[in-house]
C-alpha cells in the first residue's frame, strides 16, 4: 500500500475574471483560459463535481454568467490510482458459485469508480470479497460488472467471476429477454398513480438538453435516441376514497424492462406524470406535494433521501449449468418505512 504522504495534491487554480468577460459562460471562459489543458467537457464535470468556486462559494451551475471582477478557484484532484483498490465494504451476498456472485446492492452504494467516486464502490468490495476471479473483461475499472443500478437505487445485481460468464451475462442483459429467459422486475413508490391497473411506456430517451448527465424522452429521429420500452402494474394505490371521490396521493408500482437504458423507470415514469417519490432530478416539480400530506407523511417523504426505487427481482439462466435461476430482494427498510407511512397516512392531510 502506497504511502499516504507521497501521494500527488490536488492542483489549485486561482483566477480572477476581467471586465471584458462579463457576460460570458463560466464553463467557456475557464475552457478558453485552460486550454489546451482542459476541455469544455473536463471543466464542466468539475463543475458538476464541486470543484469550482466563485468569491469562496461553491458553483455548480456551468451556464453561470460572469458579472467582472470575481476570484474563481478550480481544484483538479490528484490523479486516480490506476486500478481500484480493495476495500473492506459489507455485502449482502444472496448467492456466490465459480461463476458468478449475486448481491442485494444497498441503496448509496456506487457500482464501479469513475468521476467523483474514485473509491468506495462495489468494484472495490468485490476486489476484495473475491480476490482474483473477477472478471476482466469489463476494464481495470469494472472487472464483472455486465449490469448496474444507480447509486441510490437498491435491489438485486449479478456479478461475473470469469470472462465466459460475462459474455454469456452480457448478451443475456443486451438481449433483454426477448429470446432468453432474463427477467428483471422493480418497485416503485411514485406519487399519484396511473389510470390504468396495467399499461406499457414506449418513449424514446436520449441526454436531456439541459444536463448531460439525466435522460429525457426524445424524438426518434435524434443522434443518441435510444428505444425504450417499461410495462408497469400498480399493486397499491394510496389515499383514495373507496367511492373513488379522492385520487390517490401514490402508488406501489412494479416495473418490468423490455429495454435497459440508464434512468428508465425514473425517466418514463416521470414521463407519465407519475415521478418517483424522492427523485430529485426527475421528480423535482412535486417536492412540494410533501407539504399537502399529514404531518408524519410529509416529514417521512422529505426526509427521504433517494429515489424510492428497488430492484426486487432478476431471474436469468446460469451461464454455464443452464439453470434458471431467481433472486428476489425484499423492500430494504427505508422503502417499507415510507410505504408504511402511506399505508397509515396517505389519506389524510
């Protein structure tokens, strides 16, 4: 292990802005004094990432415009280390053969390294769980992984232990079960609920215009459109009256993917007017129909921290016996919590 002390800094620089500048983009105008050191793409994920200030405060917004005369401080973090490392990071293993290992991912948890998670990931609890029999054919940075849940969603994940079970995991998941027996069914909490019992979402998501980072439904015809298809079934419905009089305040959803994109549920649910409760990037319009719930509900939904998202299911068939197997993971207790709460609470306000 690698001595704390002789570890590269992380780089500082200060610059003030000049008159002739007001007006600009604070992404354009660090990217024309830094280049060719940085790209307008590097800038912007520090941007993102924290790591510039203005006047002593942290800026996140990339399309700021520049008023003259400000300090601007922009901290580029050392150099990551060139493979993870291993970490010692409880995982809650559902099923581990030569093949493959399955874990029940806890909601804050990243799958793999990458900008702004340089440690404390799956990747670095599996190096350590698993030693060398991880797959290497997703990169030094991704050793197994052939699928991945957001950090704050939780739920069942498959993880390869060998090249040939990644490429039959990977297929499997790139197939999305339209010829094989792959299965993958969520859990839901969103707020009001669907018309319909059942019903399908066939909406196309490419990058959203206004940060790269999220997906939004787009036109077919775009460059990075991406067909995307959810089916949904409301298995409880929260706060209605039983003459139907009152709609319901939320819903216990499951959601089964035909397509696996990045965001999907979270996107095509929002799509529908139907937002997860607690998705601050999707459901950000609805943050305050905490405010119109009893006082115990509005508290539990504020205080939530995440998207009440859970992958409960995934079935696929063992790539190298044949068996189908099946992993299911019940609600972890913040979700029970809240659907708890809506089930005591969701009717009155």
């Amino acid at each position: 292990m690698s001595d704390p002390d002789s570890e590269a800094a992380p780089a500082l620089k200060e610059l003030t802005v000049g008159d002739e500048a007001a007006g600009q983009r604070i992404d354009q105008w660090l990217a024309a004094r830094l280049a060719p050191d940085l790209s307008r793409s590097r800038i912007q994920a520090l941007i993102r990432d924290g790591q510039v200030s203005v006047d002593g405060a942290a800026e996140r917004a990339r399309g700021r415009r520049l008023a003259g005369g400000e300090r601007v401080r922009l901290v580029l973090p050392a150099p990551e280390p060139a493979a993870p490392a291993a970490e010692d990071i409880p995982l809650a293993v559902l099923h581990e053969d030569a093949d493959l290992i399955v874990i029940d991912k806890p909601a804050g948890l990243v799958v793999h390294p990458g900008a702004g998670n340089p440690s404390g990931t799956l990747v670095n609890a599996l190096i350590r769980h698993c030693g060398a029999s991880l797959s290497g054919i997703g990169g030094v940075r991704r050793p197994g992984i052939v699928h991945r849940l957001d950090k704050d969603t939780s739920g069942v994940l498959v993880v390869a232990k060998n090249d040939r079970a990644h490429r039959a995991l990977s297929e499997a998941f790139a197939d999305h079960g339209r010829t094989g027996d792959l299965e993958r069914a969520y859990d839901a909490l969103v707020w009001g609920a669907p018309p319909r019992m059942t019903g399908t979402i066939d909406a196309t998501l490419g990058r959203s215009a206004s940060d790269r980072t999220r997906r939004a439904v787009v036109p077919e015809g775009r460059g990075d459109a991406r067909h995307a298809v959810t089916h949904f079934t409301v298995r409880e419905r929260f706060g209605e009256d039983a003459q139907g009089r009152r709609p319901p305040v939320a819903a216990l959803v499951e959601c089964r993917l035909e397509t696996g994109r990045t965001h999907q549920i979270r996107v095509h649910m929002a799509h529908i007017g139907h937002p997860l409760i607690g998705d601050r990037d999707y459901g950000r319009a609805f943050l305050t129909k905490a405010n119109k719930l009893a006082p115990p509900l509005g508290e539990m939904v504020r205080a939530f921290p995440r998207q009440a998202l859970h992958a409960r299911l995934l079935a696929f068939r063992h790539p190298a016996t044949g068996e189908l197997m099946r992993f299911e993971a019940p609600l972890p207790p913040d979700l029970t919590e809240l659907v708890e709460g809506f089930r005591r609470w969701g009717g009155e306000g």
